[in-house]
C-alpha cells in the first residue's frame, strides 16, 4: 500500500501565475523552505517512477506447465513412475530401464518449459525504459539561494526550477516566467506532436483541456529545444503524465490475451484429454474381464478376484494411450517455424520481439496506423512555392519533388537556375540565412539539428542553385566529387553556404507568439545592412507595404494583389501544406550600418517589444508550402489492405486538416467520400454515446483519430478488441506505450521510436514503414498456413498410433508399441517432415482473401472424420 498521500490534481494551466504560486505557498524570487521540503518529501515521497518487481524465472518456468495435455503428460509420467516403483520392489531389481519412460516424458516437458520461459524472458522491460527518460538532476531555487545540481527525485510540488535550453524536464511544471524571448520545448515522445510547442505563461481558460492545448505547462520526460524560463512544480512521480502512462502500460500489461493459435492449441487440448480419458475408460471396460473376475451364485455376484498386477498392465496401456495422443514435438516445430518466421520478417525489415507475434499478424483484421513517421516520411520537405509574376495580378507557382532531406532527392518541376529572377533569388537568401538548422548523415540517413522546417528550407536553396554562373559551376562540381556529401557526418550545403558567405549575419531577432514570424539583419555585399524576415503568412501581410516582382521591380501592396496573395495561401493550406511567408526590408534607418555590440542603436534590439517596429514596411517576396510528406509505398499497401479485408485507421496526434489531407492522398477514403463519419477528434468521438461509438468503429472503410491523447488511442484498442477483432496498433512516443501494450499486436518504429515504445511492443519496424506491416502481415498469414498444414499432420499421425493402441488393447493382444517407442516416433520420425512443411512459400493470392475468423477450428469435423477413415 502507498504511504503517500496522493497529490490533489489542479487545473494549474487555467490559473494565473499568482494563483499557482499562492496555492503552493511559495515566492518565485525565494523558492520553498528546507522545513516545506522535508514536510512535502514526507507527505509526497520522492520525485521517481514506481519501481513494480517482475515474475521470478522460477514462477515463468512453473506456468510453463499450467496446460491440459503437458499436466495430462505429467500424470502419465507419475503414473509411469509408481508402476515402475512397483515393479522394481515386486521383482527386488533395481535397475534405471523402468525409470527410461518417466524420465524421457519429464525430459521432453522441462525442454519445452524451457523455450517457453525464454520467449517470455525479455517481455517486461518498458518500464524500465521509461524510468531511463527522467531527468536526473536540475538547477532549483530554496531558501532564497540556487542549488545548481538538485537530484531530481529530491523535487517536491511547489519548488522553483530555471529550465535552459537542452535541459530535460524533470516533473509537470506550470510556466511561471521566461527568461529569454521564446521557449520551446520537444514532447513529440509524450504527445505526438511533429513540431516543438511554443510555450508561454498566460493561462489558458478551460477545465478539461487536451494535452497538446497545454501550452503554459511543461511535462516530465520532455526536452527543452530553445530559450530559458523559470517553472513552478506542480506534479511528481506518478503523478505527472508520464507516471500515468506508466500505470497505464501495467494496467495493460495484466489485460494481455493469449495468442489466437494458443487459443486454439488449448481448446484443442482440452478436446484431445477429453478423447484420451473416454479411450482409456472404454479399454478399461473392454477388459475388465482380465484383471477382475466373480462368480454368479443363485443370480448375484460373488467370490470376486482382483488381479493387481493386470491392472496395472491397463493402467500403462492408458500411459500409451496419453503419449500416442498428444503430439509431444508440437512446441518444438512450433518454436522452430516461428522462429524461421522472424528471419524471414527481419529480411523484410519488421524485427519480432515475441514469437507468437509471427502468427498473430496473420489474423489481423484492423491496423490502427500513427500518422507522422509511418504514414509519412517524417521529414519536412516543401512541396510547393509561389512568388509574383510579371505583374501584380498574377503568381508563379512551382511544385518540388523530394520527401527526405537528401538535398539531391527530386528538384524543383521545369526550373531553371540560370535565369532565377531577383524575386527568387531574394527568397532563396531568406531561406538560407534566416534559419538556424544544420542537416547530417548517419548512414545512409539524413537528420537535422534545429527545427525540421527550417532544414527543409535549406534542402529548397540547394535545389534552387544560385545565381551566380561561376559558383554554381564549383558546387556542381563539389558535389560530383563527393566533397558535397559529408565532412564529419555534417552534410556540406554549398548553395546555402554561398549565400552565407555573401551575406554576413549580424543579429537575429528570435520568434514570438506575438509577431509570428523571425528575422535576421545580415551585411550585403554593398556594404549595407538588409532585415530577412520568414514567418506567419497573414502577420507578414499586415505588416507588409510593397511586393517585389519577378524582375525585381518593388511595387506598393494594393488590395486586388493582397487578396491574390491569401488566396494562393489559402490553396496551398487546403492541400495541408504548412505556409511561411517570406519578406525583406532594405530601409532599416539607424540600424543599416549596425555591425557589432558598440554601435549606438544595439540597445534597441535588446528588448524584444521593439522587434515589431523593426519588422514593419516589409516588402513581401513569396511564400513557401511545406508538410511531412506520404511514404510513396503507402498508397499500395492500403490498397492491398483493403483487398485482405483489413480495415485501416489512423489515429494520430496531429491536428485534423492534416491528418485528412494526408489520409486523402493515400487513398484511405475514396475521392468526394464524406469525412463526417468517418473523421474525429479524440475529444469529438469520446464525446458520442457508446452505441455510436462502436457503430462508427464497426462500419467498413478507413477512419481517422486525430488530437488523440494516450488514453483515447487505448480506448480506441479495447473497444476493438471488445468487438472481436483482432487488433494491430502502431506508435513510436512515450503516449503510445500503454495502446501498444493493450493491442494483440503492438508496432513500434526502429528509427523514431523511443526505448519504450519499442520495449512494449511485440514488433519493431526497422524502416518504420507501413507497407512492411503488410508484408508482415502476408508473412504471418503464409506461417499460419504452414503451421496448420504441419499440425494437422502431426496430429493425423498420432491418431494412428492412438488407434492402433487401442485396437491392439480391445483384442486382447499384447503392447505393440511402448511409450519410449511412441516418443520416438512423435519426436524424430514425424518432427522433421513437420518442421519441412514450415518452408511452404505463401499462396501467390494470399493478400485477396479476407482474414480468418476467431473461431475457426484448427480441426473442424470434416477433417476429424477423414482422419478416423
């Protein structure tokens, strides 16, 4: 039992500042008391993650034997034993043949517990993983001094903790103050969300408020990516998110099912103990006569005669019978072939981490798919652009192929680098130099420093070139000697880098929720200073005077042409494409010769308030279209999902345009199909009665999930298990531990994914591709098959030896086979056939039929019947 008193949970993000500080009776400029610390630490406990103790490998290897036909075996094998006993003190001999029969069925049982106890060995360690995020010590103000290094678990609610930039959070914390301008913080892992979130300290005035909405609060786990702020502690240990998650992967850790073939396997069982007892009753009763005798006098029985050591005879005839019944090399063919199915599956990218997962995939019948990352690249890339044409009444779109930030992947559609007009090449300056990103290679992978944004601007540059014929010349040719690629797993980007080089950075003027847009002031050529400004494309309008044209020509903003701006704006954000605008400003007053922190205007740009003025009388160059593109495989995985009779969903944390634009462009719905049943915010579907809920889960068809919280996408899960079906569920953050651990299939992605993610779930995908869960799944189907095929073969065999024992006892003839005989002929003589039949290559039409049923037999009547023939 907890000796904790459980922290009242408060709507801190809906309360002031002063409201938060009041309720935990603490001073920003002072911190709590060493006394308030003790009394907290005391009421609270420590600021850690519950720690609960596994099974032991002695408790694993017990319940290896808590099944009919291995107990049906071990009763054979006391039996065995005892008659052994018997014999050997009838007779005065002593030796180890009688015990062989009795030692060989145990042998066979503890090898089996054995592979079973390895399989489940390594299940429980996403708890583990999850303690691994926490912080392990941050910087807190107590009695009115700073403790720099602070053990995070010493952490109680109400302390003041500074967070910089890099800092991982060590418990939930409202935002109290920010120390530098913005603050952003990374909890993609605990949300879901692509982009790091803007924080701020104003409250926000609603009581039951998503995660994702919770932008003055900071949670644990989480990593600070920009700025500096200062926080007061309002949740720790299990109380804070990421505890909750923790008691929600327990909790669907006690809800996991059996695998569909164990089910099978067991029901099967318990028919094939029910057969063996009848068989051996029915042999009993034949030959009673042989071991029991009487005579009738006057019409009763009398003088009864009782021949023990007869009886004993049935009673190893019933020990045969058990053995010839029961496949004992089952679970070593199994293994085997499930085990030849994960390699299979790793050549296909899709790593099991539980063997019974192999078979399970073959009976899926719903995915449950995240967005970022499985359906999509997850990497930003622009996908279009516009700038203005030749006159203010027309725009010049341009469409960009490529999905990775592989700077040679695709190139702008009909471009043209040697005659970029100067509108263009204004925009490829903002987009190189406004921008704090860095790309690198790690293999044959790509991955960014700074904002992903940011580096697909910077993949954009490089496949515009530049305008100058001489570099251009020098960079191409940089780029064929391989001097482009890598240089320390820095990717060299020689267009950005000339851009660099002309324009030298003076100053930047970080970002704001206010102004929505950054800037940066470089040195030109000429000497004078120019402001290159990216950002909201309705803030820069508004704050924007004139327009430059593709010849250069910059003309005053007139409404027509503002219009046609936000119109083409508006297109692009309909197809789901993120918009940033582009602007510069020439005229910067006392600033045009700023170059250092002596000159006489630097204290203006030292207070943020100012930026707005600076970035007023813009001149609007163009804007830019960028989203996280869909894996181009995807598309036909769908497809063959569909033809499977799969249902797909897609439940993700993203906002809900952006989930349906991307889920139209791969054909989860059909073209002008009507998104009101079938597209939700978590927050709207939990919303319906249960009775809608599950009729929208049970119709046919793809649906989406967007703004799910962790405990929505583990609903979703049980409900869809609730209603038979059985359920494959990908994820790769913190918030998709618990609903991968719930699901009869839990995916996590190899290359995004977190530790926990990975450690609960029952399959991680290498490539972190949805179309390799198809292939898993067509591979799980054709493993099913095989593993049936080689079962109803095994199981045919042992009827023979059953019947043949039988018959032989029902005769009256002696034995014909001995159970040592019978093991042999399970084990060496029907194992390897068996193990042959694994190797069957799928159906060629094993994608076009629909998924087996739950209740599907594994030996239906028909096939019983042709087996007693």
């Amino acid at each position: 039992m907890n000796k904790f008193v459980e922290e009242e949970s408060i709507p801190a993000w809906s309360w002031s500042v002063e409201q938060c500080l009041k309720e935990f009776s603490v001073k920003i400029e002072k911190g709590l008391s060493t006394y308030e610390v003790e009394q907290r630490k005391e009421k609270y406990g420590p600021n850690e993650l519950q720690q609960k103790k596994g099974k032991p490998l002695w408790w694993l290897f017990l319940e290896q034997f808590d099944d009919i036909l291995v107990k049906t075996l071990l009763i054979a094998a006391f039996i065995s034993f005892v008659l052994a006993h018997l014999h050997g003190a009838e007779t005065g001999d002593s030796q180890l043949e009688a015990y062989v029969e009795p030692f060989v069925i145990i042998l066979i049982l503890v090898l089996n517990a054995v592979v079973g106890v390895w399989q489940e060995n390594n299940a429980e360690k996403a708890l583990d993983a999850l303690k691994e995020m926490q912080c392990d010590s941050c910087k807190v103000l107590r009695d009115g001094y700073v403790v720099p290094c602070l053990p995070a678990k010493e952490l109680v609610p109400g302390d003041i903790v500074e967070l910089r930039i890099g800092d991982k959070v060590p418990a939930d914390m409202r935002v109290a103050s920010l120390k530098t301008s913005t603050v952003r913080v990374e909890q993609s892992s605990l949300t879901g969300e692509a982009m790091p979130v803007l924080k701020g300290t104003d409250p926000i005035f609603l009581d039951d408020c998503e995660l994702l909405a919770k932008e003055n609060m900071v949670f644990a786990g989480t990593t600070v990516v920009n700025g500096s702020c200062i926080c007061v502690v309002i949740s720790t240990g299990m109380h804070t998110e990421i505890g909750k998650i923790q008691k929600q992967i327990h909790e669907a850790s006690l809800e996991e099912s059996d695998s569909p073939l164990k089910k099978k396997l067991d029901e099967f069982g318990n028919k094939l103990t029910t057969i063996i007892g009848i068989v051996c009753l029915i042999v009993w009763v034949i030959n009673y006569k042989y071991f029991l005798t009487w005579e009738i006098h006057r019409g009763w029985p009398t003088n009864f005669q009782f021949s023990f050591e007869k009886c004993t005879y049935y009673f190893e005839i019933a020990v045969v019978l058990a053995v010839a019944a029961i496949p004992e090399g089952l679970p070593a063919v199994i293994t085997t072939c499930l085990a030849l199915g994960t390699r299979k599956m790793a050549q296909k990218n899709a790593i099991v981490r539980k063997l019974p997962s192999v078979e399970t995939l073959g009976c899926t019948t719903v995915i449950c798919s995240d967005k970022t990352g499985t359906l999509t690249t997850n990497q930003m890339s622009v996908k279009e652009f516009f700038t203005m044409g030749s006159k203010l009444t027309t725009c010049r779109v341009f469409r960009v192929e490529g999905t990775t930030y592989d700077p040679k992947d695709g190139g702008i559609v009909d471009w043209n680098c040697r005659t970029m007009e100067l509108n263009l090449q204004a925009m490829a300056e903002i987009c190189a130099i406004c921008n704090d990103s860095g790309i690198f290679c790690e293999g044959r992978l790509f991955k960014v420093t700074g904002l992903p944004t940011e580096a697909a601007l910077k993949v954009l540059v490089e496949k515009m070139g530049v305008p100058d014929r001489k570099a251009r010349t020098r960079i191409l040719d940089a780029q064929l000697a391989m001097k482009y690629m890598i240089d320390r797993n820095t990717v060299k980007l020689g267009c950005c880098e000339w851009w660099t080089r002309r324009s030298k950075r003076v100053f930047t003027l970080g970002f704001d929720r206010v102004r929505k847009s950054m800037s940066v002031i470089v040195r030109e050529p000429s000497g004078q200073n120019r402001l290159l400004v990216k950002g909201a494309v309705e803030s820069l309008l508004e704050r924007s005077t004139f327009v430059q044209l593709a010849d250069g020509s910059i003309l005053p903003i007139d409404e027509p042409c503002r219009r046609l701006l936000l119109l083409r704006n508006s297109e692009m954000s309909s197809k789901g494409l993120r918009c940033l605008g582009m602007a510069y400003k020439d005229d910067l007053g006392e600033l045009s010769d700023l170059n250092s922190a002596r000159h006489p205007a630097f204290k203006k740009l030292l207070d943020p308030s100012c930026y707005s003025l600076i970035e007023n009388n813009l001149v609007f160059v163009g804007v830019v279209g960028l989203r996280d593109p869909p894996r181009e495989e995807v598309k036909q995985a769908i497809e063959d999902c569909r033809g499977a009779g799969i249902k797909v969903m897609v439940i993700t944390g993203d906002n809900k345009s952006t989930a349906e634009a991307i889920c139209h462009e791969v054909n989860l719905f059909p073209e002008g199909d009507d998104l009101r049943e079938r597209s939700f915010t978590g927050k709207e579907f939990f919303e319906l009665s249960s009775l809608k809920q599950l009729e929208i889960l049970s119709r046919p068809g793809g649906k989406i999930f967007s703004r799910a919280e962790p405990r929505h996408k583990q609903e979703i899960v049980r409900m869809l298990k609730d209603m038979g079906e059985i359920v494959a569920m990908t994820g790769d953050g913190v918030n998709d531990a618990p609903a991968l651990k719930l699901a009869d299939i839990g995916i996590a992605m190899g290359i995004t994914g977190t530790e926990v993610a990975k450690e609960a779930s029952d399959m991680v995908l290498a490539d972190d591709n949805f179309s390799t869960i198809v292939s898993a799944i067509a591979e799980g189907r054709s493993i099913y098959n095989n593993m049936k095929a080689f079962i109803r073969y095994m199981i045919s065999s042992n009827f023979g030896e059953v019947i043949s024992v039988f018959l032989t006892a029902a005769i009256g003839l002696p034995e014909c086979m001995t159970p040592v005989q019978l093991l042999w002929v399970n084990l060496v003589t029907d194992g390897p056939p068996a193990t042959a039949l694994g190797f069957n290559p799928a159906d060629v039409d094993i994608m076009q039929k629909a998924p087996r049923k739950n209740n599907d037999a594994l030996i239906d009547s028909w096939v019983l019947f042709r087996y007693m023939v």
